[in-house]
C-alpha cells in the first residue's frame, strides 16, 4: 500500500473480518460505516457530533464538491478537511454516480463524461484524470478511481462493455493519482449481475493494483440475494491485506449480511436520509414518526442508543416536531439514526473479535421483529 | 410576589439594572434575552446548546402550542418543560400577538377572541380564561396575561379602546391565573405611542398587582425614538421591585438602548429568523453571507465569539453551506447569532456591576462600525 497507509485484519469470524485501516490523520476501525457528508456536511449535524457517535471517516462526494463551491477553491482555503472542519479521514467518490444519475445531457466516451451541471447549467467533463485531481485538490484521504455506473437492468452486453471500460479508467486513475502519502486510491468491481464479469473484473484490477477494493453498481435495486451472490464471487478474488467496501449500501441487514461475508467498509445516505424524513432505525425495528399512533406516546424512540436524542425524548415530541417542519426534527433524527449504524457496526466489531457474529446477528434480527415497525427492516 | 418567585436588583448604573429573577426551576440574571422556541423548540438548536450559550430562559407561543400539539396532550405528557427536554424556566406569551398576526377570521369581543386555526382551519377561542388555562396546562414558570395587539397605525380612539380592553383582561387573567406556587404573572401595558394612554395602562396594572410588567405594541414599525419614548414614560410608572420585560425586541442596538433605560428582559425571534436567511450578528456589524464577497473568505465570522461556529469554520464555509440549503448553516448561524445576543447581555450585566454601562455601549456601538456590515445595526 502507499506509505503511510496501512490495513490490519486482528481477527476474523468466518468470512468477517475485525479490522484497521490506518491512515496519517486516523485509524479507520472496520467493519465501518460512512456517514455521507455530500457537501461537505453530514446532513443537520455537527461534524463534533458525528465523531462523538463513533464515525472514523465521511464520505464526501466529488461530484457536487467540484461544481459548488469548486476543488480549487477548497484547495486554495486550506483542503476540505479544513474547511468542513472535519480533521479525521475523509473518502471521496470519483463523481461518476452522480453524473449518472443526477447531471443533465450526459456524453459518455472513452475520454470521459461530459455533461450540464446541475448547478448552473455549465458544460463539465469529468474523466479519470480531472476525477483524480480534484479529489488531490480536496486533499481526500481514500480516494475512489472513476468508472461508469451502468443504470440497471442493463444488458449482459451493456454490464460487459462498462465494466471494461472502467477497467481502463481504472489504470489511468491509478496512473493520475500517482503516488501520494498517506492517501489511498482503491478500485471498483463492476460487472452487473453476472458473476464471470464481476470475476474478471476483480482480478483485473488486482493485477492493476489498488490499495482497496470497492465493490460498485449494488443496491440499485436489486433484490438482496443477487447483493450478497456478488459479494460472494467478489471477495475470495481480492486481496486478504487489502481492505473491501461495498458502496452506497443500505440497510442494517444489509450490512450486517455483507460484513458477516468479508465486507470491511460501507457507506449510505439511508441513515440520514431517513431521518430528514421522520423515520428512525431502531434496536425494534423502523418507526416512521410521522404516524398519528406516536401523537401521545410518551416512550423514548430506543432507550438503548448511544444518542441522547433517543433517549431524553418522547416519540410524541419527535412526532410534533415532524409534523411542524422543525429543523430539531432532522437533527435528532439524524443523529438516531446514524448513532444506530455506528452502534451497529460497533456490536459487529465487537462480535466478530469474540467470535460469535452469528449470534449477534441472530439477536440484532430478533430485536427487529419484538418492536412495532412501520415497516420492513 | 408568589411564593416560590422572587426578583432582587443587584447593582443599579444610572436607569439600568442587574438583577435576578429567581424561580424554582432556575434563576433568570437580568437584563436576560430569552431566546424564542415557537413550538417547543428553539429552531435548529438543541436545547442543551442553548443553555450552554447562556440562555437562563426560553419564551414558547401559546397561539402555536395550543393548536399544536395542543396543550392538554402536552400536559398529559408531562408538561412543557419535560416535552422540549428544557428543565430551565420557560416564560409563555399569551397567544394574542399570534391570533392577530396569523389567525385568519378573527372576531373580537370584550369575551375574547374567536379565529380560524392557521393549522387546520378549525374554529377557535381565546379568552383571558383560556390562555391562562394553556399556560397553567403547558407548566409555564412565567406567564402573560392575554392582551389585545393592535396593528399599528391606529387612531387614539383605537388605542385607546384596546388599552381599556387589555385592563378588563388583565383583571380576568389574574382571577383565572389564581396563585401558582413557583409561577409568575406579568401583565401588559398598552396604550400605543401615546404617553398618556401608556401612563394609564401602567397605573391600572400596577394597581391590579402582577408579578412584573411588560411593555407591549411596540417595536411593531414605530422608529426606534418613539419606542425608546415609551420606555421612558412607563418605566418611572412601574414599581422598582418588579421585572420589567420589553415584548419582542429588538436589535442589539434596541437591547442596548433599552436596558439603558430600566428594561430587565427581552424576547425577539431576530437572531434565530436571520440565522436561518444567512445573516450573522458580529462585533464588527452584521453580515449576510449570502454575498459573494465571501466565497473565498478564510477568516472566521467573530473571532471572539462564545460560539466555537462563529470561530472554527471560514466565511466562505458558510457561504457555501447557505447558498447550497445546507441544514448546517441554519444550525451554525442561528448558534452565532444566538451566542452573540447572549454574550451583550452578559456583557452588559458586567458593565452595570462595575458601573460602565455607558462605555460598554459606546465600545460596543464603535466595533459595529469598524466592520464591513452589509446593514444598518
């Protein structure tokens, strides 16, 4: 791995793995889930806040970064660790996903991906070599190569085609990167659904070289089971001293399924998403706060959180204040629901190190069902 | 005053005092801004920020809590102070200001008042009766007397017949107020921008007796000399023993100028609204930092703000965060602003101990002038 990066697997648990990865400006405890920061913010939070709940790292996304308020800009005020007042590690994406799925009038070739910005309706082209030197220009601590995100369901023909040419992006990702200290770029298994492209693809960029592997182009979707099918082609083809992530994935169950199979490192808009929304994950299943049922129950929404949020007030207040519009609203139920996937992570790690993560598990599944969900988990 | 609730002037500089107004639930120093918490929350802050910024006391509505969540299932819950997780004293208006300036289809007899819920269109009352209800319902340490808010313009005759109108209220409100062990009754002088309607107001009141007195109908449009006339001809009128509490102003110039002259508490949603809109109050003036000018700024917005936001982050951080809709910059601005209010309170308590009142504002006044506002004060 590059100099001043490393990754330690101290225990193992089946295919789960009890990890660190080690970077200049902190230690990444895996299995590890990464609170989104879009914009340079985690969504109605503290950036205090989501350290103090347990997050070792953030994910901020090039895409939007890079069309407001600019890479150079950041760059020139210091880095984006400095300007979100976030001093821990920072994982940047390449931008390719949110070209796909949220820029106007996309061109993809070989060179690139030119497209309008969502922003102001600039013409923009992100290819691997702009993708690299803005996520330089952040000063991102994991940073991502760039490849094409394939909106499914595509064609065996479509998966075959963008997952070669994100094999090329990725050599001339690793080439721009170049060699930074203490930063880390990591490659991206893509291949749809099909297990011999998603094979092929991951031993390709093994040969290439990475100091991780993500895993890309899941939970868009599809059910589960095909998610947990490809992590299970994926991971015995990767490297054991290298650190794997599932990205933009998803559910408690999900990650609990995906780390149980050698998945190190996750991250999802859900937590926060959902808690913007008036939904809470909690140690008794989903609670969508909006409902009329919650108007005068005076319990906590999970007594057993880390976050006072979920402890010091009743569902009825979250309710009122869903109700009314009121920005405490998001930030507690934010905070609720990130504080549930750290904690779960944290059970995980705990878990995995005393060799019982099936049973964990089995009892964290169990907890879902004796709650009152408003839905699924 | 009830048992349980005692006032006592400290220190005297001129008109103005330091004070403290002492409740079972907490003693409230004085001059003391209370910041606004509508409906049982201080808009996009945790109630324990507000606290740790210097807030003794928070006002909620009346208007909006009995619409929603309504104050029976409030108390049925536990009761204000318990809902908003806010153990500190809460002082709670009347809900008049609120039914003239939100209500729709206001009909008001010398009974009371009857409108449209802005909410759900339901039909409702507002009675001396029933608001003093609400409150003894809410918990409230600190309540008003209901009153009647006329829009300015208005003619003598107007004035006139609201101040007499709020007199016959103020007397029902004390009869329906009762005695409250531990809580406090404040009425209301009116009388518009007459001098002698508002000497009769205060007179009438102090006759009927109240815990303290506020001073209404101002700040409403009215140039800042005519307020400060006001001021000046109630005050003399009120008794010295008793807190004087100057209904939702101001600016911090307001503040300034009518502690000055013997007001002990205020109420104004000013730094919690511009927060939320992008402009900070600072030591060097205001800013809206919604302004270009601040894209590429890296100086912080005050350094020698109480509010670790105001210190730790770049204006163009927060530049940035406004102009993208980020909930952070509702939550950092409105924390600044608030840590700015708070601290000239205490400032100005430090001053009227040591008896400098008139160089702290002088200071004050002078650093607002040597910044780059984007306003007035």
């Amino acid at each position: 791995m590059n100099d001043g990066v490393s990754f330690a697997v101290h225990s193992v648990n089946g295919a789960a793995r009890l990890g660190a990865l080690s970077t200049p400006r902190g230690v990444i405890r895996t299995p590890a889930f990464m609170p989104v920061g879009t914009a340079a913010t985690v969504k109605a939070m503290h950036p205090e806040a989501v350290q103090a709940l347990g997050a070792d790292v953030v994910l901020c996304n090039t895409y939007h970064l890079m069309l407001a308020p600019g890479a150079e800009r950041i760059a020139a005020l210091g880095g984006l660790h400095k300007f979100m007042n976030w001093p821990h590690p920072i994982l940047t994406d390449s931008g390719g996903f949110q070209v796909m799925s949220l820029a106007k009038l996309r061109k993809l070739t070989e060179k690139g991906v030119t497209f309008q910005s969502h922003v102001d309706g600039s013409r923009r082209e992100l290819t691997p070599e702009r993708s690299m030197e803005v996520q330089r220009l952040l000063g991102s601590d994991i940073q991502m190569q760039l490849d094409e995100c394939l909106r499914l369901p595509a064609s065996r023909e479509d998966a075959d085609r963008a997952m070669r040419l994100s094999l090329r992006w990725a050599e001339r990702s690793k080439l721009a990167f170049g060699s930074q200290q203490g930063r880390a770029l990591f490659g991206i298994v893509q291949g749809g659904e099909d297990s011999a492209l998603r094979t092929e693809s991951a031993r390709a960029l093994v040969d290439i070289g990475f100091d991780g592997f993500a895993i890309g182009g899941l939970a868009v979707g599809e059910p589960q089971s095909v998610m947990l099918k490809m992590i299970e082609t994926v991971i015995p083809r990767l490297p054991d001293e290298r650190p794997r992530y599932l990205m933009g994935v998803g559910t408690p169950d999900d990650l609990l399924q995906s780390l149980s199979r050698g998945v190190d490192m996750f991250d999802c808009v859900m937590p926060t998403r959902a808690g913007r929304h008036g939904m809470v994950f909690t140690r008794q299943g989903r609670l969508n706060l909006r409902n009329a049922r919650f108007a005068d129950d005076p319990r906590p929404v999970d007594p057993h959180s880390s976050s006072r949020m979920a402890r010091d007030y009743s569902r009825a207040y979250w309710r009122h204040l869903v109700k009314s519009g009121e920005i405490l609203a998001m930030m507690g139920l934010t905070e609720i629901n990130l504080a549930y996937y750290l904690d779960l992570m944290e059970g995980a790690r705990e878990a995995i190190a005393e060799k019982r993560l099936t049973a964990y598990i089995e009892k964290t599944r169990r907890g879902w069902l004796e709650g009152e969900a408003d839905g699924g988990r």
